[in-house]
C-alpha cells in the first residue's frame, strides 16, 4: 500500500479513536451501560448469556505509573498519545543492533506478542481501581515476611530440582492466567461457556478451565487446597460472581496468601464489551483489599493450544545450566 495512504488511515483511525475516547464518560463501562438501557442476551435458561471468546489485551498498566501518581483518567488527547509511545515501546521488530544481549532477548519478533494497541476505554490510568492511588496496597509486616523468604530460598537454591523453578516455568501455573486473569504478553483470550448450573472458563495461556458450580454447594474443606482454589458462582443481577477460596500456599498471587479470598464479577455491558473485575480479600498478606477492572473485548479469534507441560525440555536445560555454573564454581574454588 502506498505510503501516503497508509498515514490518511492512520489519521483516520486517531480521529475515530479520539471521538469514541471522549464520548465516554471517566465512570467507566459499567455505568454508561446502565444509564444506556443495555440489556444481555438471555441463554435458554433466562441467564445473561456470556458466552464467547473474550480478549483481555489492553495497555492500561495494571498500577498507576509515578509520573501519573495524581492522574486517574486520561483526557482523550492523552490517551492516544499514551498508546502511541507504548506500541512503539513494545515494538519487538525494533533491533538493539548497538546491545547484543538486548537483540537476542528479543529473538521473537512482534508477531509473536499480542500486548494488545488500546487502553481501557475508562481513559483510566491503572487497571487497578482501588485503592484510588491505583496502586496494589503494601504487604502486612507477615506478608513481606513470607515474601522475603521465598526471594531468599530462590538466591540460595535457583535450581537444585524443578520444584525450586517458579510454577510458571514448570508450566503449572502462570500469574495472568488466573485466578484472578490479568493482561499479559501473549495469550490473552478466554472462553465462557454456561450450563444452567455451571459455568466454564478456559484460559488460552497455560490451558487451564475452571468449571464454576453455580448450585449453591459449599467450598471445599479448608484442609483441601488447590493451585486454582475453590470456585463457587452465583448469579447478581446480570452479574456473574465467582468466589475462590482454599488456595495453595505455593501459589501466593501478587504475594497473596493460601487464605486470599477472590471475588471475581462478570457483566456484559455491550454486546462486545464483557466487564471484568476482581477484588483480592487477604489480610494475612495486604494491608487492605483491592480491586480490579479490565474490560474485555469479543473476539472471533481462535483459542490454541498452549504447548506448555510440568517437565517440559526447557528444564533439562535450566537445571543443566545450574549443575553447569556449579562445576565452573567448584573448579575456580581448587
């Protein structure tokens, strides 16, 4: 396509960015929908219908950078500036010819990465929505103390075995694949599929599905823990709540507790638009609650096999590494 063309639609696409921008109001999806008359399509059985593949790619950051620390919303000029410089930042098919090192971490080219081109329609400045700093509150004095021993034990032991790895690589378990999801670098789709009693939710990235009973049965026995936790769903209003309780000690999201207890909450509020918001409940690791909103777009894309598995060749290479820097220690030490 002819250069000149390509910027005229660029132009274009800034100019209907910014209008939509600044046709939203700063109190987000869920409001504008309210106040709109937006009504879901019902499934056979009178629920919402949620159903679908959703993407979670945004750029919003999930805290408030320190150079917007008294900004929660973008003005719409703002915005588009902001997404210009973080596409450009995230561009993986820019070379670092002068840093070899640098050119090899970035080995995939961008068409690996999918960080997503939009922030949060809000114009928000951090996914996070509370506290009004947008800021994951501080760790309770046990909180940080569980969180320097784990730091430590890895210092000490990086890679005597696989369990010493972290759970994302020994491909169990990944910190933005949830629960709680978040946007990550790649794999950012989900699908959702509803029973009159049951809600499936599977994860493009690590190929987890959590299928949420929505009978009314209790959480597990508290002496039962799971990488996943417990999940149990109802429905309030047109929202889908999820509560997740009896996590692992090993997974500590975020430095969170095996006691964290996740309130996660569903609402199609546009016929494309699926509002996704999390709130984190643990005071054995924070010093209060937070909460989370990211809205999730519809998406026609496929979701794929993520051909990650416990044991897989890159740990033979981590620990051969280890057992490699070991030798050439033990050598230098005669």
């Amino acid at each position: 396509m002819h250069q000149g063309m390509i910027h005229f639609i660029d132009a274009l696409r800034i100019a209907g960015l910014a209008a939509l921008l600044a046709s939203l109001p700063v109190t987000g999806y869920a409001q504008s929908a309210t106040a709109d008359g937006y009504q879901p399509a019902r499934t056979p059985d009178g629920q919402p219908d949620l159903q679908g593949t959703w993407s979670n790619a945004v750029i919003t950051p999930l805290e408030r950078p320190a150079d917007l620390a008294d900004k929660e919303f973008l003005t719409a000029e703002e915005a588009i500036e902001y997404e210009r410089r973080r596409q450009e930042e995230t561009n993986m098919d820019r070379r670092q010819t002068d840093d070899a090192e640098a050119d090899v971490r970035g080995a995939y080219n961008d068409f690996w990465w999918d960080w997503g081109e939009n922030i949060a329609a809000t114009r928000r400045t951090s996914l996070v929505i509370h506290p009004r700093d947008g800021l994951i509150p501080a760790l309770t004095e046990e909180g940080q103390r569980r969180s320097d021993a784990r730091a430590e034990r890895r210092r000490l032991h990086p890679a005597d075995g696989p369990e010493d790895r972290t759970l994302s690589d020994r491909c169990i378990l990944w910190v933005s694949a949830g629960p709680p999801m978040l946007p990550t670098a790649y794999n950012n789709n989900f699908q959702i599929v509803q029973t009159a009693d049951h809600v499936l939710i599977l994860n493009e990235m690590i190929h987890d599905a959590r299928i949420v009973p929505l009978d009314g049965r209790p959480h597990l026995p508290s002496d039962v823990r799971q990488w996943l936790g417990s999940s149990r769903g109802h429905w309030d209003g047109d929202t889908l709540v999820v509560e997740t309780r009896n996590f692992s000690d090993q997974s500590n999201f975020r430095g969170a507790s095996e006691n964290m207890r996740l309130t996660e909450r569903f609402t199609r509020v546009a016929d494309d638009v699926l509002l996704y918001e999390f709130t984190v409940d643990d005071p054995d690791a924070f010093t209060e609650s937070w909460t989370v909103q990211i809205p999730a777009r519809k998406t026609d894309d496929l979701i794929y096999e993520y051909a990650c598995h416990e044991g897989n060749q890159s740990m033979i290479g981590i620990l051969g590494g280890a057992r490699a820097e070991e030798a050439r220690a033990a050598e230098a030490a005669r």
